[in-house]
C-alpha cells in the first residue's frame, strides 16, 4: 500500500489525457468534461489503474447536441515519485 495517495482530478488533467479518452467514444463525439467520473482499481507505486465513465455528445451538422453516450474504458496512470500524473495509456 502507498504512503501517499494523489488526489485525482481527472477534470483538470483533461488536456493531458482527452486524446487517450477519445478512443472509449463510440460516435467521435466530444467529451462532456463535467461527467467525468472514475474509481481506482489497482494501485502500484509508479502508476494507477482507474475505471473511468463520461458521457459523450453527438453533434449534428447543424452543430447542434442531438443526443448523448455514456462511454467508459480503463486508463493506465504512470505516476512520478510526487504522485503526479506523468503519463495515460489505455489498459
């Protein structure tokens, strides 16, 4: 078990990890970042394992939201000896 744990807050890491998230949309729609939501699965010294769900918007061609996705994956958190996030993967 860590002595220390990171508060996660995947809201403000979005612009570190919304590429690798963008690959759990099913309709290439956007992220709804106040949707984002996670549990942490697995912890290990350098890195976390997260369950993480959001909710994707469909646009149509108008621009226009015509609908909304729930989309979920797993993320692969590398973290560096401050606990801070230094890396996402898909896992």
């Amino acid at each position: 078990m860590l002595g220390f744990m990171p508060q996660l807050n995947l809201r403000t890491e979005m612009n570190f990890s919304q590429s690798v998230m963008n690959a759990f949309c099913t309709q290439n729609g956007w992220i709804i970042n106040e949707s984002l939501d996670y549990e942490i699965i697995e912890r290990q010294p350098d890195s976390l394992l997260i369950y993480v769900t959001f909710l994707e918007s469909i646009m149509e061609g108008s621009g226009c939201q015509c609908d909304q996705k729930s989309c979920y994956g797993r993320l692969r958190l590398k973290l560096n000896a401050q606990g801070e996030i230094i890396g996402v993967e898909l896992a």
